[in-house]
C-alpha cells in the first residue's frame, strides 16, 4: 500500500462534526425554522411526530423523548416499579450513566464479569440468577454497538421472570439473527448525545416499549409527573426532549442513519480483514450479532500506550472505553452502594487492553487506508 501518514497530514478524528455539518446544515436549518414559525417550542408536533417515526424505524410501538439516555434509562426503571434497594444485574464494563440510572432510580446495581466480546456475560448470569433468587431485574448494555444474543437474553427473562431494560445508547439498529435490539426488555433506552449512532447536536434520549402502559407512565414522569394539566399523579422530573431537537433528529439524522450505519459497517469490514498486527487483535463480535459499530474497539496485547502514541504521532486519535470499571469508580467507593459478585478477568482484560480507533460516518477512505497502515506498521 502506497499510503504514507505523517504529522504533515490532517488528522484522523474520533468525530467530524464540521464534515457532519456540511451535510445536514440544510435539514437542521429546515427543521429550526419550522419550529421557530410554529412558535411551539416544548412538547409539541415535532417530538410527538420524531416518537412515531423513530418507533416505526426501530421496529418497537412506542418511543417517549427524554433528555438524556441517563434519564432514558432511570424513567425506564421507575416505571417498571423498581421497588427502592432492588438489586439490579448490570454490566462494569459500560459507560457510567448505566449504573448512575439504576442508583437514581432507588436500585442496587449488582456487578457481574463481561464475556470476551465485553458485553455481559449471560452464562455467568445464569448461574448468578440461580443463586440469587432476590434478583428480578437486568440492565444489559449492547456495548460498542454490538448485539446481546437476544435469543439467550429472552430465555433468561423468560426463564427467571426478569424486568429487562436494554441500554441501547450505543447500538441504535443493531440486530441480533435479524431481530432489533431493544425488542427482549418490557423497554429500552437510548441517547441522542452527539458522538452517538443516531444524534442530536446537544443531549437527548428516547424510552422505547410495546407496553402502552409504561410509555404513559414515561410521558407522565418526564414532565412533573402530569397525567395532565396541573394533574400530577406521580413524583416526576423534567426530562423533556425539545422541539428543536425532535425537529433535527426527524428531519435531517433519523433520515440518514441507515447510510451512517453501512458506512460504519463498511469500514469496520475493512479494518477487520485488513488490520493484520500479532499484538492487535481485532474485535470479536457475540454470536449472531450484526453490530453498528458505534466503536471500532481492538485489544492490544501487550504495549497499549505504546499503540497509542505511535498513531498519535502518526496524526490518529484513539481513546479507550473504559480505562476505569464502574465498580472502581471513587463515587461507588464510600458505602454499599453496590455489588459485586464474580471475579472480573474479562472485563479487566478490556480496562487494560481495549484500544478504539476512528469509525464514523464521514470518515474518509484515506483515511481508512492511514489507520491500516498505522496499526500494520507499528513496531511495539
Ligand atoms: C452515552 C451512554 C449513556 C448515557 O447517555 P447520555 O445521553 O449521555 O445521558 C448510557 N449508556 C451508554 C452505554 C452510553 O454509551
């Protein structure tokens, strides 16, 4: 390959938000004028039309916009009933807003070890959940953009009649042998934040569920608790998604995700056949899975830093998800807070080991080409 990278040339970024722009500035623009005119600016036509366009997308009958994907997850569970210090098992290896959720929503977040693809391990769940019949409810996270095995996360509901809400924030259109993630739990979160598959440009989310019943219970509690006007049935929050926002997300992302997502796809298949290094091993997916790649997450055996600095020096960001396991967090040192029940191996492999290179949208195939050559020629 006659591809040189070097400090002269421009930078590979984990984001192109100026590239971004370019192509959806039209649309956005379009969409904040609309709103602008109607002179309706919080809870009006445009969330509620995003709701139903998002839900026909993913394939769910409901979806409730929030403000975040941390609120997505912590409305989810309230109005699932999570009765207060319920023990909820959840994954260390995630961003900390899935574990800030289950606390904000009065639980006990029960930590178990990752397979070796990093997501939880649902084998050693079901031993967990064997032992520890106080257990009924499982915040699984489709980490990196991959899929869970859905098959094996709805026999484990099934088979324990679990309350299951998915963290979806990083695999928005992930499947599992074709069916959406998001499908297995009573709901689902997602976030809207702007490095995310499908975003919005500042924070939002979305709670999506078949259960008519647990989407007015979302749209209750994310605005006071009203059922209506001045009618508070429950002790809600505000977590409304904005008219803005609805707007930008219906009219120029939602519309282009699923090109996103096969550009993703498309690069991750090259660094997957094309990165060929004895200390970097390129990432394994759960069986079934058909990720869309929020992440391109390799392991480095061996010299990470090392990695690190040679495609640094060769003008390519990467970033590690995460250096830090949840349970290791200084917020969760003081008090029982949580729980942890098995031996970490796997997930402390990915704490020392993971390494993610640039994968988004707008990156270009030169770019592809540079990351390739970078990783293939790095001397450890
Ligand atoms: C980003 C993220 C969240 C939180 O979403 P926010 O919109 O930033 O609150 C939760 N879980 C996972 C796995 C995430 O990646």
């Amino acid at each position: 390959m006659d591809v040189v990278g070097g400090p002269g040339d421009d930078p590979v970024r984990l984001n192109a938000f100026d590239r971004q722009w370019d192509d959806v500035r039209a649309d956005v623009l379009d969409g904040v004028d609309r709103v602008g005119r109607s002179g309706w600016l919080v809870l009006g036509e445009e969330v509620l039309r995003f709701e139903r366009e998002l839900a026909a997308v993913w394939g769910i009958e409901q979806a409730v916009g929030v403000a975040s994907g941390l609120d997505a997850l912590e409305l989810s569970l309230r109005a699932l009933h999570l009765p207060p210090g319920a023990p909820v098992l959840t994954t260390p290896l995630s961003a900390f807003a899935t574990t800030l959720a289950i606390l904000r929503a009065g639980g006990r977040p029960v930590f178990i070890d990752v397979d070796r693809s990093g997501q939880l391990d649902l084998d050693l769940a079901t031993d967990v959940l064997t032992r520890r019949r106080d257990i009924d409810t499982l915040v699984p996270v489709h980490l990196y953009g991959y899929a869970l095995d859905l098959e094996q996360l709805q026999l484990l509901r099934d088979r324990f009649e679990l309350v299951v809400v998915e963290d979806c924030a990083q695999a928005v259109g992930a499947t599992s042998r074709g069916r959406a993630v998001g499908s297995v739990g009573q709901a689902a979160a997602t976030s809207f934040y702007p490095t995310k598959n499908l975003a919005a440009m500042g924070d939002g989310g979305a709670v999506l569920t078949d259960d008519p019943a647990i989407a007015a219970s979302v749209r209750a509690l994310r605005d006071y608790g009203q059922s209506a006007k001045y009618r508070h049935d429950l002790l809600g929050m505000n977590s409304r998604l904005d008219e803005l926002h609805a707007a930008m997300l219906r009219q120029a992302f939602l519309p282009r995700l699923g090109r996103a997502t096969e550009r993703r796809q498309a690069i991750a298949a090259r660094y997957t056949s094309e990165i060929e290094h004895a200390h970097v091993l390129t990432p394994r997916e759960p069986d079934a899975s058909r990720s869309v790649w929020h992440l391109y997450p390799v392991l480095v055996e061996g010299d990470r830093a090392g990695l690190q600095a040679h495609l640094e020096r060769l003008g390519i960001a990467t970033a590690i998800h995460y250096p830090v396991l949840i349970p290791d967090q200084a917020a969760l040192s003081s008090g029982d807070l949580t729980e942890t029940v098995t031996p970490m191996p796997n997930a402390q492999r990915f704490a020392s080991q993971e390494l993610s290179l640039p994968i988004h949208p707008y990156l270009r195939d030169d770019e592809v080409d540079r990351v390739i050559h970078a990783c293939n020629t790095w001397r450890p």
